[in-house]
C-alpha cells in the first residue's frame, strides 16, 4: 500500500511545472498535495496487480481520479456547500486563497483531470476513450455531482435504507467503484471480467461507508469526555443510525465475506487487494 | 447561422432525460437553455462546412463545448466571482437554485462534457482522444481557467497591451480557437490545416473582444442619458482605452482583412465562415 502511496504522491508532485498563472497553480498543487489516503489510487494499482499488469499503465488514470477527488473536496468544503475551515488539519483552499481562486482551482483540476487521461502514450486510443466514458460518468451529473446533491438534501429529512444507500452509491461509491472499472480496462479483461469488478468496486465503496458510520459512533464511545458523534450531532441518517449498531456489523462482516469470495475467484494476485480489503474494515480512523 | 443555431438548440433540448436527481438536472438545463448566440457551436459547423463534412458529426462536440461554456458562466456570475444576479435578462442560476445546486450545475456540466465526446460513435477513438486533449487544454489551468484567475487580477491593476492580449488569449480566445481546431480534426484535416485553423480561430477570438470593447464605449455615445461603459467605470483595461478608439477599430479592420485572407487560402466552402466573421465585427451588441 504504502508503495503505491508513494508512486502517486511522486507522480502528482510533478504536475503543474509551466504555469499561466502562478496563483491558480499554486492554489492547485496546495490541495492536490494536502495528503490524504490516496486510496482511490492505491485501489487502482492494487487491481492491476491482480491482473499482474504494469502500475505504469495506470498512473495517469490514477492520478486524474485523484484529481476529481481533490476538486471535490475543494468544492464541498466552500461557504456555500458545507463550509468548512479545516480539512486534514489543514486549512481549507479557499480560506488560504479566496473564494474565487478555490471556485476556479476545482474547476482547472477537473478540466485537467481529463487531459491526463487523453494525452496518456502508455494507453490505445480505445482505452483512453472508455476510461474517459467510465469517469465522467463516474463523476458527473449521474454520478458523484448527483450524490453530492442528494446528500444536501438529505440533511433535512429521514432516509430510508435504499435512499441512504442511493446517496452513498453517488457520492462516494461511484468515484471508488471506477477505480475497478478502470483497472480493469487498462488490464484490457473481457466485458464479464470488468462486470465483476464493478461489483466489487461497488461492495468496496459501501464498507467504506459502513464502516465510517460505525466510527463515528464507537469512536465517541471510546474517547470519553469527546462529543458523541457528529451524525448523531446533526440527526444524520447513517447505517448505524437505521440498522442499529449491531446490524451495521453484521451487515459490514457479510459483506466483507462476499467480496472477499469475488476477489479469490478472480484467481489472480489478489495479496494487495485483500490487504485492503481488510484495511477498510479494520482502520480506527 | 440560424440553421446551425437550432441544430444545436435541439440537440441540447434532448439531454438530461434521465435524471439522478431533477433538482440537478433544472438547474443545468435551465442555463444550458437560457439562449445566447451559440456562436461557438455555429463557428465549429461552420468550419465544417469549409471541408464539406456532415454537421451530424461535429454535433456532440458542439454540444460539450456549449456546455463548458455554459458551466463557466454559472461560476462566473456567482457572489464570490463576479456576483450577478441577471444574464441575458433572465435570472442568474445560483439566484435561482442557490449558491451550492449552482456550484454543483457547473460542476456537472463540464464532467458531462467530456462524457458526450467520448461516447460520440459518429468519431473514432483516435478522434474522440484528440478532440478531449484540445477541448481539456483549452478549457483548463493552461487555458480558459487560467485566464478567469488572470481577469480577476487585472480588474486591480493597469495592464500593458500584451498582458490584456495574454487575458483574452485564454478567458474568451481559446475556448473560440478550439472550436476550429475541433472542427479540422473531425473533418480529418491534416496538422498543416489544423495549425492554419488554429491561427484563424485566434483572429476570430480577438476580433471579438477588440469589437466588445468597441462597443462598450460606442454604446455609451449612441444611447444618450445612460451611464458610460461599463469598462471605463469600473476603469477596466481594454483595446479601446490602450489604443484609442480610432487605433482600436483600425486595428480590428486590419485583423479582419487578413483572417478573411485566411480563410480564403483554404479554398473551400468559406460562405458560412465569412458570414460569421463579418457579423462579429459588425453587430451593434
């Protein structure tokens, strides 16, 4: 894992050399290179792997997706969205440059993410344009834009267990579930194959809901003296807060048995992916 | 123009069918329908035209580029940009779905944009991949994003003539120059035509800002009673207050003159293309 951190922090350090403009480069680099679990990437070259296919092939791709990530953030933490001053102990890109420059620094990581992908020599034009095809519309107005809207307008009323999942499946599901896609296609695996690991893409995305909706409770449980947790807090509906804590467990375990099952009958080198598998259930953070 | 204007009026109509979330998908629409010449949709069928190649295939392109140009509106007239409350008479989109359903509209529709070309099956790969490269250049920190963070510098500060040219170049140019690059590569025009496109496109690009600046200050005399240009108060750099009125038009005449030449060079079917060029120079708004 912490291989593949490296492979993407080094690559994405040496984006944005030849600025037009300093500010808007700077305001860039500064959230593409705020730290972070890059666990979208780390996902990517773990399912190459599997397929024993070159990381090299997928660093561009994984590096634009790392991009949307980042100008997610961006554009969730502004005063018009959650609002917020602080993100990894860092502060957050428009309360270091503005308002304007954090709009804009979103919007060029976004725009840019694509250029990386379709100026990729490593990739055929085929697969340039499907790995296209599967972000923006991983990323888009059906995918993780939609989430986020959804996830608005959840803040001011009680879901359901299918409506809580349609958000997650949106708002983070989709840009993990790609990674798998992708992988898949730079792997160059028959439409079955990719079908599979879709489906594992989307179980990943749903523990790694799961489970921080379970962190968020014991970790209040754990740390006496702290404020219970900030879904409770602000009466957000969660795994937890629906299946009740026990279940969200045994729902989580279930899950976990199931992907891992989809994994091993892929019969590839699956040592990385399982470890992070694992990792996401397992993390206290 | 009309022709090509309701072509791409149409096509735009039948996007957005199947929404994730409607709230999402009115307010996108909303401004993607909101009217504005479409001059970069008709520039791009235009250049088609030139090499006698079907519109059909350069209509998903003219769309993406309509909806980056769409998407960069909605940021641009939000409070913490330019803060407009009305565009082309009609409400702007954050006025009316709030600031954050605003954000994430333009945030759709660029991710969307690059979704239309890459799943276009009127294109081949290599295309699609090469047309995503222009636009994605074009449109991001190298190109229209970079030039959006260089206006707003300027708005603080007197520029020289080539400093305003290098904010045009990327704020209004590129986003006009790729609409004849991506034509040259979807009628599969050779590097040596693609490169002449390109130059026109430029010309075209400035023209029109030199005639905006133009009628800036003209609007002002001919409409007695009303406040002065809205450059001179808000004591903006433009090719009128560098150069003189009188320079500034002799200036456009010239650049008319030689783009006309251009175009002519190419020997193809021009009747389109410079009938746009004599309206850019020639409308009175």
């Amino acid at each position: 894992m912490s291989d593949y951190k490296g492979r993407i922090e080094q690559y994405l350090e040496t984006l944005y050399q030849n600025p037009v403009d300093d500010t808007l480069d700077t305001a860039m680099m500064y959230s593409l290179l705020a730290g972070g679990k890059r666990i979208r990437p780390v996902l990517l070259f773990s399912t190459l792997e599997l397929f024993g296919a070159e990381p090299e092939k997928g660093l561009r791709t994984a590096a634009a997706i790392e991009m949307i990530h980042t100008y997610s953030l961006i554009h969730d933490d502004l005063p018009a969205m959650d609002n917020d001053d602080y993100r990894r102990g860092k502060m957050t890109n428009h309360k270091v440059y503005g308002e304007d420059v954090a709009i804009l620094a979103g919007d060029g990581l976004l725009t840019d993410s694509f250029y990386q992908i379709s100026t990729d020599e490593n990739l055929s034009t085929e697969q340039r344009s499907r790995l296209i095809t599967a972000i923006s519309g991983a990323a888009g107005s059906r995918g993780m834009v939609a989430g986020q809207v959804l996830d608005m307008k959840a803040e001011k009323k009680q879901l359901t267990l299918d409506e809580l999942k349609t958000v997650h499946h949106h708002k983070t599901g989709d840009l993990i579930r790609v990674c798998f896609e992708c992988a898949g296609i730079i792997a160059d695996q028959p439409e079955a194959v990719i079908r599979q690991l879709v489906t594992i893409g989307r179980h990943f995305g749903l523990l790694f809901q799961i489970k921080d909706d379970i962190l968020d409770v014991e970790g209040s449980f754990e740390e006496m003296g702290k404020s219970a947790g900030s879904d409770i807090e602000n009466a957000k509906s969660t795994y937890v807060s629906l299946l009740g804590l026990e279940n969200a467990k045994s729902a989580m375990n279930e899950l976990y048995s199931d992907t891992e099952k989809m994994i091993d009958a892929l019969q590839g080198e699956s040592a990385a992916l399982l470890e992070l598998l694992q990792f996401i259930i397992k993390r206290d953070k």
